[in-house]
C-alpha cells in the first residue's frame, strides 16, 4: 500500500486527504455503537431479563478492553497505526452484527467484549491520528466540526429506526445486522481506498509515562469515571423507570444528536476563543449540577420531561472533552503522542472496570447516590481544571510551574 508523507497530501482529491479520512471514520464507527447503545437496554431488558446489576457487568466487560489500550503500543511494533485503527474499526462493525445471535446473559457479555477491543482500539488509535494530522491552530475547531459529523451519522441511524422500528416492525436481529455491515464496510472501503500517511514526527514504539503529563492523566481518570456513570446509568434509568421503548429511547437519543451537531462546532470554536481551561471548569460545573438533578429525580420524584432534558444538556457538556484532547496536544512531545494514547486510554477506563459493578449493587438500593457519586467526581474534576495554565505548552503543563520560575505565557 502507497505511502505518502502528509506534507504531500494536499496534493491528492480531497475525497483521498488525511482530514477526509477522519471525517469517514468519525462517521462510520457511531452507525454501529450508537445504534447498538441505543437499543442494549430494551434488548438486555425484553430478552435477557437484565436489572441493574446485570446491566453493570455488562459495562464493566465491555470496558476490559479500554483498560488494555495500553495494548496498542505493542500491536504499533506490528501495524501501521492507520491499519490497525481501521481493523478495529471492522472488528467493531462484525461483532454489533452478530449482537443479537447471542441471546443469553453469557453470549451478550462474550459479543459484547468482542465488539468493545474493536471500539477501544479504534478510538485510541483514532485520537492519536487526530492529533499528529490536524494542525494545532485549528484543531478546536476541526475536532468540533469531526464530532458534528459523527453526530450527524448518528442522527440518520437513529431518524432510520424511529421510522422503521414500529412501521415495519423490526427485530433486534435485523438492525443490528444492518448497522454492524454497514460499519465493516466503510471501514474495508477506507483501508483499500486511501494511501498510508506518514506523519512528519515518528511515534515512540515503547511505554510512555511522563511525570510532567500528571494532570492530564488525573483528567483522564475522572472523566471515565463520571462519564461511566452516565453512560451505564443515564439511558437504562429512562427504560426501567419511566417505560422508555425503542423508538422512545430513540427519539431521545434523536434529539441530543440534533443538539451534538449544532453545538459541537460551536463549542470547538469557544474552546479555541477561551481557551482549554476555562472550557473544562465550565463543563465540569455544569456537570455537576446536572449529576445532582438526576439524583433529584429519585429523592423528589421529578417527571421523565427533567430527566430528558438532563440526558439531552450532559452530552452537550460532555463534548466540551475535546478540550482535553488540545490541552494534551499543546503540551506533548509530538513523538509521545501515539504511545500517550494508549496509556491515556487505559486510566480513563482503570475506574470503568470495576465502577459499573460495583454501582451496579448500589443502584439495586439506592440510584440517587449512584447521581450524587457522579457529581462528586464533577466536582474533583473542577478542581483538577483549575490546575491548567491559561496558555498551556511544552514546559508549561500546569499553573505549579511558575511557583518554580516566572513563565512568560502568565
């Protein structure tokens, strides 16, 4: 397969360029994960018979995988990152296929680990490509309009089954079918189609752990630990306690998809504007209040009409994390990408592995403290937010450094 230094890309029809393939990849992985998070809690619920707990197992198995990211840096000494990325991408695509052929709580959790080391792998190498292909003075703005047009694949996926789910009266087995083969194949088109890009700073092949990377790491740790509360606990609380059905949940996700495809552009442009900490801190208290909303739900009852436009406004705060991607970006020894991906990947998801179980009891007694835990990790994050310099670089990493010598950027 043709190799071609970046430099030179520009040089090729912008259907075959760098940034293009980005924008193909963004859009295909969320047609299969999307689609299978849309319908995992009707179908766990209606054909396994999950309850809480079971549905916290379920993710804890499904973030295994996230947690062996680091995993990646010992397949970079075999494949090519782009490779290996759009391989995952195939792999994430078959295993949603076959989603439904394995009914059983033991079959659901085996596809489920095996469409996971797909997604995980994916979206490691894919943050890694991101930042070595996209120039650093637009990449708040490039990753913004990227995650607009993952969002708008999402957004027909989910317009297709709101249509089709009652009207044609449509099995599990089907849809999962159609939007795992329809990922595989974007996936086999890209890695035939486009040429091999070579970025202009050569990847570190070995373990990266950098002790001026701390607060990125802390960051990253917080943020898969609140985020997999809500993604375990969000859309499983509209099913079990309000009644959601497919189309419902659907049209749920639906509308926060339309919400994700205005504001993501948006929100990378605030955060090129204001910068990476300011950004973060006003995530993270709107997180906050959020998570404490939700636990308002159970102590004083509130109504479904609440609860979905608390699910709608956390995905808008949660696309505010690109911040984190520039916040590394400026920081990094552009060889310590790739490998810092990895490594990255792998605290994000050391508390998913055991939080979803664990929560997963406590939601059988009590969901409004599983909401409160996750507002009280908003909360850290704030803090951890502040930390951030107002113009973050390489020697520059947090507001500590010039406790030890003036620096010019503050």
């Amino acid at each position: 397969m043709k190799t071609i230094p970046l430099s030179d890309a520009q040089s090729l029809p912008f259907w075959r360029r760098p940034v293009t393939l980005l924008f193909l990849m963004a859009a295909a992985m969320p047609i299969a994960f999307s689609t299978w998070s849309a319908l995992l809690n009707n179908f766990v619920i209606e054909v396994a018979d999950f309850d809480g707990s079971d549905i916290g197992w379920l993710h804890t198995v499904r973030e295994i995988p996230g947690f062996f990211a680091v995993g990646v840096i010992v397949l970079l000494m075999l494949f090519r990152e782009q490779v290996l990325g759009l391989v995952a991408l195939v792999m994430l695509g078959v295993a949603t296929a076959l989603t439904a052929q394995f009914p059983s709580i033991g079959g659901i959790l085996s596809i489920t680990m095996l469409s996971s080391i797909g997604f995980h792998y994916y979206e490691t190498v894919n943050q890694s490509l991101q930042l070595q292909w996209i120039d650093k003075a637009r990449a708040p703005q490039t990753l913004g309009w990227i995650i607009a047009a993952g969002s708008g694949a999402t957004f027909l996926a989910y317009v297709l089954i709101v249509l089709t789910w009652e009207a044609f009266d449509l099995s599990y087995s089907i849809v999962y079918w159609l939007s795992g083969g329809i990922t595989a194949l974007i996936g086999l088109f890209c890695l035939f189609a486009y040429p091999q890009f070579e970025a202009p700073n050569p990847q570190r092949k070995q373990f990266v752990l950098r002790k001026r990377y701390w607060l990125y790491y802390a960051l990253q740790f917080m943020s898969g630990a609140r985020r997999q509360i809500f993604v375990v606990f969000a859309g499983f609380m509209m099913v079990e306690k309000f009644g959601f059905a497919v189309h419902e949940v659907t049209s749920l996700f639906l509308i926060t998809l339309m919400a994700n495809m205005v504001s993501a552009p948006l929100v990378g442009k605030a955060v090129a504007v204001f910068g990476e900490r300011r950004a973060l801190v006003f995530e993270y208290v709107g997180l906050a209040v959020i998570f404490f909303l939700y636990g308002g739900l159970y102590f004083f009852g509130w109504g479904v009409v609440l609860a979905s436009a608390l699910y709608i406004f956390n995905h808008i705060f949660f696309s505010l994390a690109l911040a984190l991607k520039t916040y590394f970006q400026k920081i990094a020894d552009p060889s310590d990408i790739a490998p810092t991906a990895a490594v990255a990947f792998t605290i994000n998801h050391i508390a998913a592995v055991f939080l979803p179980a664990g929560l997963g009891y406590l939601w059988l007694t009590s969901p409004q403290l599983v909401f409160l835990a996750a507002a009280g990790m908003a909360v850290v994050s704030l803090v951890l937010a502040l930390m951030i310099p107002r113009h973050p670089v390489d020697g520059n990493e947090t507001v500590f450094v010039r406790l030890r010598a003036p620096h010019p950027a503050e």
